[in-house]
C-alpha cells in the first residue's frame, strides 16, 4: 500500500531540512519602521515649524532650511515605507531570494536623494554669499536650535534601531550586518543636524559680529560632508543591488572550510549578499574522493548568515589512475 503524497511529504527529513522561509534579516524589521515612522512624523512637523517661521519673519533662511527637511521627511518616509514592503512580501514567491533587497533599493533611492540635496546646499549657500540677503537672525536662531534638538533625538531613535542583535550559536560577520535602509535615514537625520549645527554658528555671528557671509561658508562645508556621506552609501548599495561579490575576507574563509575536506580543491566561488548579514554561495569544487555536496555543506553550516549553498563536486581519480 503506497503512502499519499502529503504524508511523505511531511515525515521525509530531507524536505523538512531544506523547506525554509526566505524571511532573511526580518526578525528587526518592525521595531525599525516603527522608528523611522516617528522620526519622519518629527521631521514634518519641524518642517511645518520652520516654513511658517520663515514665512512670519520674512526669513529665507529658515525658509529655505524647512523646504530641505521636507526632502529629508519623504527619505525618511521612503525607508518606513520599505520596511513596510519588505515585512509584506517577505514570502512572496516572486522574489526568489526573499525581499530583503528592498531595503538596500530604498537606500539607494535616499542616497540620491542626500546627494541633490547636498547639491542644492551648495548651489543656494554660493547665491547668498555672492548676494547677501536680509537676517532676522534671533528669531531663526530660536527656530534652528528647536530643529536641532528634535535632530539629536531622532538620531538617537534611529542608532537603536542600527544596533545589532546577535545568536551567539554561529559564527558571525559582524561588518557585514549593516542595515543600509536606517542608515541612510540615518545620514538624513544627521545632515539635517549638521545644516541646523551650521545655521545656528552662521546666525549667531549675524547677530552678534553682523558676519552674514560666515552662514553660507559654513553650509557649503557642510554640503561637502553630506556629499561623502551620500557617494559612500551609494558604492555599498549599489554593490549588492548588482549582486556584487562578497568582501575578499568572507570568501577566502568559506575557500578554507571547503578546502578542509580531505583533497579537495575550490575551482569556483560566487558569493552574494541577498539582504542584511544574508548571504548566498554557488561553488565548485573537484575531489579525489567519493565527496557529497552534503559533506562541504556541513563544514559551512556553522556559518551565520549562508542561506541555499549550491555545491557541485566534480570526481577526479586521475592520480590514482596514473599511479597505478
């Protein structure tokens, strides 16, 4: 009497082992967008503060500054809203290595983002120096520094929710774990805090010394900043969007488990990154013994973060065969 197909199906060991969620990196991804809602919120009411403060006080300062936290509101909405879809569509099927790809694409979306504002940054401090216009500096004063203390406390919302959570089981890439989604938020949050730190020092000196010039100086090193910050984050996320390969230092230990085998050689490797701390392996390697895929499998199952390893051994007894 043949056993159906569902009850094999859910006693075999072999599909219980390799039948898993492609969910990689989830685990954090509600506490994060939960923080990024609330400093996007926090950011759009400082926005909201500082346009009508600049409208009141006839202050493009402050005008200015407000409409430049408005792009920094929607980067931050972006990097919710990705949590949002990674969280959704973490299971779906149409996403072959599950959505954690999402974030990095969010990311790179803010990183372009960081950077247009940076150049606008410039564009407009190089117009105020070359044409000063009028300060109601005490006022904007007042406004900025409102703005940057609701700065400081979103950076500190958002490096908790950086932090990373390890299982001490495995062994761990520590420099591999970064969340590229809340660290562009976080480069936002922090260049908004970097362009209030400016205003209010370039205000102040208007105020006191009537030094107008030393605002637009000052925001113009802060927009060189900002532009390193953003082309950084651009090189990491676009890295693993295109499916770049892992840093040398991973794959040269995944080359030395694999090689631990008895006569094994690696004659190919391709590792990638299909999320945070996620990664994923197709290698190649020849044996002069009887070796299973399962065998080099095991040696990397310690390894934290490997998801789906494709190996494919090829048998060579060709000294064997030539010392016989």
């Amino acid at each position: 009497m043949s056993t159906s197909s569902s009850t094999w199906e859910t006693q075999c060991p072999v599909i219980q082992h390799t039948t898993h969620p492609h969910d990689f990196g989830q685990g954090q991804l509600q506490r994060a967008e939960k923080r990024a809602w609330s400093v996007a919120f926090l950011t759009l009411v400082v926005m909201v503060a500082e346009v009508v403060a600049g409208l009141l006080t006839g202050s493009m300062a402050l005008l200015a500054d407000g409409i430049h936290m408005g792009g920094h509101a929607i980067a931050l909405g972006l990097a919710a809203g990705a949590y949002f879809l990674a969280r959704r569509y973490a299971q779906d099927r149409r996403l072959s290595f599950g959505s954690g790809k999402i974030k990095d694409l969010a990311a790179y979306t803010s990183a372009l983002l960081l950077g247009v504002s940076s150049i606008w940054l410039v564009v407009e401090s190089v117009h105020r120096l070359l044409a000063p216009e009028p300060l109601y500096a005490f006022e904007a004063m007042v406004v900025a520094i409102i703005g940057l203390v609701v700065n400081v406390a979103s950076i500190f919302m958002l490096s908790g929710a950086h932090e990373h959570h390890h299982d001490h089981g495995h062994e761990h890439h520590h420099h591999h774990e970064t969340d590229n989604n809340i660290k562009a938020a976080l480069f936002h949050v922090m260049a908004d805090a970097v362009t209030s730190v400016a205003a209010i020092a370039g205000l102040a000196a208007a105020w006191l010394w009537g030094w107008q010039w030393l605002d637009p100086a000052i925001a113009l090193l802060a927009a060189v900043l900002i532009v390193r910050w953003s082309w950084g984050l651009l090189k990491n996320t676009g890295a693993i969007l295109l499916d770049a390969e892992a840093p040398a230092e991973l794959r040269e230990r995944i080359r030395q488990r694999l090689e631990s085998l008895p006569e094994t050689k690696v004659l190919d490797l391709h590792l990638w990154s299909v999320g945070q701390g996620a990664w994923t392996l197709v290698a190649s390697v020849v044996s002069h013994q009887d070796a299973s895929p399962n065998q080099y499998k095991a040696a990397l199952a310690d390894m934290d973060g490997l998801h789906h390893p494709i190996i494919e051994v090829h048998l060579c007894h060709c000294c064997e065969e030539s010392q016989a």
